[in-house]
C-alpha cells in the first residue's frame, strides 16, 4: 500500500506515507472517489505501521492470511531520493568561453565529472560552492606537443605518417591504426621533461560553483571548458558537476513540493491549536483547527521549493498526525475518565454512527 519494502525504517516509512497521501490529497485529485478511498487505505496502513508495536504484529500476521493490506509489500519505491533517472545538464559559463568544441585542431580533453553535495536548505536557496579537483593541465613547456625546447616532432618511420599500418593475410589485406604513433602519424624521439613527452601534466583546479535555486538531486551543471586539457591546441573537456542533495530530517521534497508531517497533541487537535511550524525559510505559525484529524493537509503558500528554471515557487504541505496520549499518570487517567463521562453523541460523531450500525447488523448464524 505505501510502496515501502518490508526492511523500510520508520523514516523511510513516513516518508513514503507523505508523499502518498500528498498525492490523493481532494485538493490535488478534484475530490475524486476513488483517490479518497485510496488516500483513507494509506492512512490506515500507516496508523498501522508507524507504531512499532503493531508493525510488528503486522509483519507476523499481516501478510500471511489475507488482512487488508497484505500483498502491498515490494513495490519499488527502493530507488527513492537516491541518483534520479532523470538527468538535466544546465550549462554554466566561465570566463565567457562556451563551449570549443570541434574547433578543428588537436585532440579534445575528456570530460570530468564532480559529485558536489548540497543540503536540503543550500537546493532551495541556490548556494556557491568552492570546489577543487585535479586534472591534467596542458604542458607549458612544450604547449602539450610533448617534444622538448627546440625539437619538433617528426613523421613515424613505421608508417610513414599515415598513422595507419597494412598486414597482408594471404590474400586479404588489413589495415590498422599504428602501433607506434598510436595513429597520429608523428613520433617525439626528445621528448619534453615537464611531462615525458604526454604534453599534459597534473594539476589542480579550484572553481566556483554557482549552484541555482530550486537545483534537484541528479541534476548536472556543466562548467564548459573546465575539464581535462587538450592535446596539440585541442579544447578542454567539460567539467560535470552532479549535484546530490542530502536527505532532510523534517522535510520530504516532491518537485517543488516540501512535505512536512507535524505532530499535534490530542488536546491541540481536539481545542484547536497555534503551532510552530519548521520551512525552509525559518519558522512559521500554523492555526490548528478545533477538532483536527490526522492526515488533515495544510498548504504553506510559497514555501515550497523553488523552480530552477525560475517560473514559480512550490508550496509546503504539512500534513497533521495527532498523537494519541502514552504512559498516562494515574491523575491524567482521571481526568479523561471525567472527560468520557462528559462526552456523548456530539463529542465523538463516529463513534456514535459506527455504535448505530454494529446496533442494525445482523450477523449470520
Ligand atoms: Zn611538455
Ligand atoms: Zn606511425
């Protein structure tokens, strides 16, 4: 039911259950029948399994004689927050150099690929990031010719420049790329110090990152001409810049949507109630409504997560869950015995409409 395998840790769980009952809210699915139905499942099946004491019992006995939300186990939601199947690339500009790419001469440098880390907060804001990586810079001794001061390549012997060799098989003929200049048709025989003779020598960089607002996780930026160092004149690769947004203790993200489940006492939802509620732009009142229930959705206009393309704000939804009073005194048991003396019909209507049709039901004998 909540798509969650069987080893799902209570976090795990409430997440998935958010994200779920985000997704049957009336105010996403138009009141829909069917997605109001499916919305009460989830609720129960999570009012099941987020007490340990009956997930337990559940795990025993749930799914082996048919209860109701047997049979939901396995679902693949394993993959969830962890590197997204989708991938964006977001070009970034540095120096006012774009991309070089087949610019005719040399050999291109290889691309390189950065996993840069942000929190939850750091994604909704846009953050700069200093990053240092290695990379194979192009020699200034020899400008990644590889010969040394004063010597120029010369054409290779063995395949007298064509970089491509012929062996004869009986009567086929085959041609391939040459062993000794690796096909590039010239070999150094004095080869520059710096480097050997490779043109390239390691180096290290350091980048700032301007990482956008709104950024997702999975998502890439490329830093045109940040990459590895060409060869012979040729362009730099590209660096990569993966960004993995950390999980957040409060918040679930869904696109632009933070989903934020905010427990209540059992006399704040029963009195009404202002609360204190975290977002990601610090701390914010929320009025709890006389008589609230669990799953009851409020909207936080604008709270949400950016988007990186810049069109609009998301919203946070915080999603109500009241907890029932544990580990009571003996005074506090009196008083909710006071309490039940003093409630009828009207304090608890469906307890009474349930007590109305156990009192019809007629069971079979
Ligand atoms: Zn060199
Ligand atoms: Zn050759």
């Amino acid at each position: 039911m909540l798509g969650v395998p069987r080893s799902a840790t209570q976090d795990e769980l409430r997440k998935a259950y958010l994200k779920l009952a985000h997704k049957y809210h009336p105010d996403k699915t138009g009141g829909d029948k069917e997605a109001e139905d499916k919305l009460k499942e989830i609720n129960a099946a999570y009012d099941i399994l987020k007490s340990p004491e009956k997930r337990t019992q559940y795990d025993q006995f749930g799914s082996t004689d048919g209860q109701p939300f047997a049979g939901g186990f396995g679902g693949d939601f394993g993959g969830m927050g962890g590197g997204a199947p989708f991938e964006d690339l977001f070009d970034m500009l540095f120096g006012g150099q774009g991309k070089r790419r087949g610019s005719g001469r040399g050999q291109a440098g290889a691309d390189l690929e950065y996993r840069l880390r942000v929190t939850l907060e750091e994604a909704a804001l846009g953050v700069k990031k200093t990053v240092t990586f290695a990379r194979q810079e192009t020699c200034s001794d020899c400008q990644g010719a590889g010969g040394a001061k004063g010597s120029a390549p010369e054409t290779c012997r063995q395949c007298g420049g064509a970089g491509q060799v012929r062996a004869a098989h009986g009567i086929f003929s085959v041609t391939r790329t040459c062993p000794v200049c690796q096909g590039s048709g010239r070999v150094i025989s004095n080869p520059c110090r710096s480097c050997s003779g490779s043109g390239q020598v390691k180096g290290r960089r350091e980048l700032q990152i301007d990482v956008p607002p709104g950024v997702d996780d999975g998502q890439r930026l490329r830093a045109a001409g940040e990459g590895e160092g060409g060869r012979l004149g040729g362009p730099r690769g590209d660096l990569i810049i993966a960004i993995q947004v950390e999980r957040h203790a409060l918040f679930e993200r869904d696109g632009s949507t933070i989903l934020c489940e905010v427990p209540v006492t059992f006399s704040q939802a029963a009195i009404g109630a202002s609360v204190k509620v975290p977002t990601l732009f610090g701390m914010d009142e929320l009025r709890i409504p006389a008589g609230a229930k669990t799953g009851a959705q409020v909207t936080l206009r604008g709270k949400g997560m950016p988007d990186v393309r810049g069109y609009r704000q998301g919203d946070q939804i915080v999603v109500l869950r009241v907890e029932t009073p544990a580990r009571l005194t003996r005074r506090q048991k009196e008083l909710l015995e006071e309490f039940d003396h003093e409630s009828d019909a009207r304090t608890y209507p469906g307890c009474d409409e349930f007590a109305k049709k156990v009192r019809q039901y007629r069971p079979g004998t």
